[in-house]
C-alpha cells in the first residue's frame, strides 16, 4: 500500500535520541525546522508524492517524554522548551504543525489568541514554574481566523457587534481585537488610497492584516512582562500559520507557494512604532497579491 506517513517515533535503544534546545536561538531553529517538515508533508499529500522506503516525516520522541526509563508510578517531569499562544481553531494543530510531540511545547489556546486573565495566568505558570526548561514563548496566528473576522465585522458593520447573537464573553474577546483592526484599517487606507473599502477584496486584506497585527501585539504585550520578570534568556517570537501552504511566517504573502525559505518566526516589536510598519508592510503584500489576480480568500466563521 502507498502512503504518505508522518511518523511519531520512539527508539527505546535509543530512548533520549532528541536533546531539548540549548537557548532560544536554537529553540527558533528547531520550531521552524519542524514547520517545514510538516508542510513539506502537507504538500506532498496535496500532490501524492508518496512515502517510500524510510518515513520522510519524522517526528522524535525521547523516553523521558513519554514517562518511560522511570519507576512505577513516578511522574514524567514537565519540560517544554516553548511556550505557545495559539488560537482555539481545528485546523491548527499546534504541536503537528512545529513537528513536535510530547513534552515538548506548553500550548495555550484561545480564540484568537487573545490575551484574557486565564491566558495570561497560564503563561505567568510557565514562566514561572517551567523557566528552567522554557527557551521562547510564541504567539501563533493563524490566516482566516474566525475571532478576527467577527472583530473586522463588527468593525466595518457596527450593529453585528451589538447583535444579540453576540454574546457579552464574545464581544469580550471582539473588543481585545479591535486595536489590531483599526490599526490595519489605517493602514489600508493608506496604501491602498481613498476609496479603500470600495475596492474588491478589502474585507479580505483587513482580516488578514488584522491576523499578523493581533498577533504581533500580544507578542509586544508579552515581551514587556517577560523583560519585567527578569528573565532575560526567554525570546519572545510570532508568526502565522498559514492555512493555505501550512507555513508559519512573518509578514504573511497569501499568495507564496510552499517553500522553505518562507519559513519564519519574527521577534516580537519592541516599540509602538513598528506595528504601523507592520501594518504598511501587509498592505503592500496584499495590494499585490490582490492585482495579481489570485486573491481569491476563504474566511472562518467568527467561532474560533
């Protein structure tokens, strides 16, 4: 039979086969090494490229990961190397899409990757509790989001938001997102000219403006509490998945084909000033993608 397998694997001659990162810098490199392996897989499962002979996709899973080598009843210790800000949504799967797998990532999941109190808790446990072991702490957005595109909605039509259909706990996280759309909306207008809402596609091009700046702002947020915690070591990076070629990157081209030079976590911002950038810079992108002709954009409902 042919397949195309992507394969969690565990040695026991071999059970420690895959070493935590040193630093944050070498944490960066192993999440992107792992995203380009997971969308290398996903590309060749949209052509049929099959799996012969030994697995091409390959995920290592150490002994101590998994709670083996230790006596009976002795708990595995908790060991991540990142930490993750990642949006609720079904089609990310955080953990497969970094190639990663057990005790390797602490994910957090929201919709739209909102920074709440529960959030921000979870994240003060692991900078806390698990800072011996924790190199970087990301924030993952992801292209079509659902939250987002409510909070663009709401924005473009105001009564959405006041709809009964929208709960108080919904528009609590619209809210957390509504800097990030102004923001992109600003900049739109700026690119894009006078007129930029009249222009086919603008919905689009907000939502996925909005995507990269909601991310890089919670990004921004989370860097200044880990500078004022003190630890130094821990990076703060962001990036967005993109659903179309399954890549992690900053800034985001809907329109690149997969390849593994677009394979990129960004720093967070460490000013105000760089979420214009930001912003100018994805309207750009998307003014090309958008005269280039392929444009054509599928967006979540606003339930994730």
């Amino acid at each position: 039979m042919k397949t195309i397998d992507y394969v969690y694997r565990f040695d026991p001659q071999n059970p420690s086969v895959k070493p935590s990162p040193p630093d944050a810098e070498s944490a960066r490199r192993v999440l992107e090494d792992g995203n380009r392996m997971f969308s290398e897989w996903m590309e060749s499962c949209r052509t049929g490229t099959f799996s012969t002979g030994e697995e091409r996709y390959v995920v290592q899973c150490n002994g101590l990961e998994v709670g083996m080598n230790r006596s009976v009843g002795q708990m595995p210790k908790q060991v991540p190397f990142a930490v993750v800000v990642g949006c609720s949504d079904a089609r990310v799967p955080t953990e497969m899409l970094f190639g990663q797998g057990f005790n390797d990532l602490f994910v957090i999941r929201v919709a739209g990757n909102v920074m709440g109190n529960e959030c921000q808790g979870s994240i003060d446990f692991a900078l806390n509790a698990l800072s011996e072991s924790v190199k970087v702490v990301v924030v993952l957005g992801h292209s079509g989001c659902g939250a987002v595109t409510g909070a663009v909605d709401s924005y473009l039509r105001p009564l959405k938001y006041w709809s009964k259909a929208t709960s108080p706990m919904l528009r609590s996280i619209l809210q957390r997102i509504f800097v990030a759309v102004r923001e992109g909306a600003n900049a739109l207008d700026q690119v894009w000219g006078a007129g930029a809402r009249d222009i086919p596609g603008y919905r689009e091009a907000l939502i996925e403006t909005a995507v990269s700046l909601n991310a890089a702002q919670a990004a921004f947020d989370l860097r200044n509490e880990v500078e004022a915690a003190g630890k130094w070591e821990i990076e703060v990076l962001y990036g967005v998945f993109n659903l179309k070629n399954h890549q992690v990157c900053m800034p985001v081209n809907p329109g690149l084909p997969p390849s593994p030079n677009n394979v990129h976590l960004a720093h967070a911002p460490t000013s105000p000033k760089e979420f214009q950038t930001l912003g100018i810079q994805m309207a750009e992108i998307l003014r090309a993608h958008l005269t280039s002709g392929d444009h054509a954009a599928t967006v979540a409902a606003p339930t994730a």
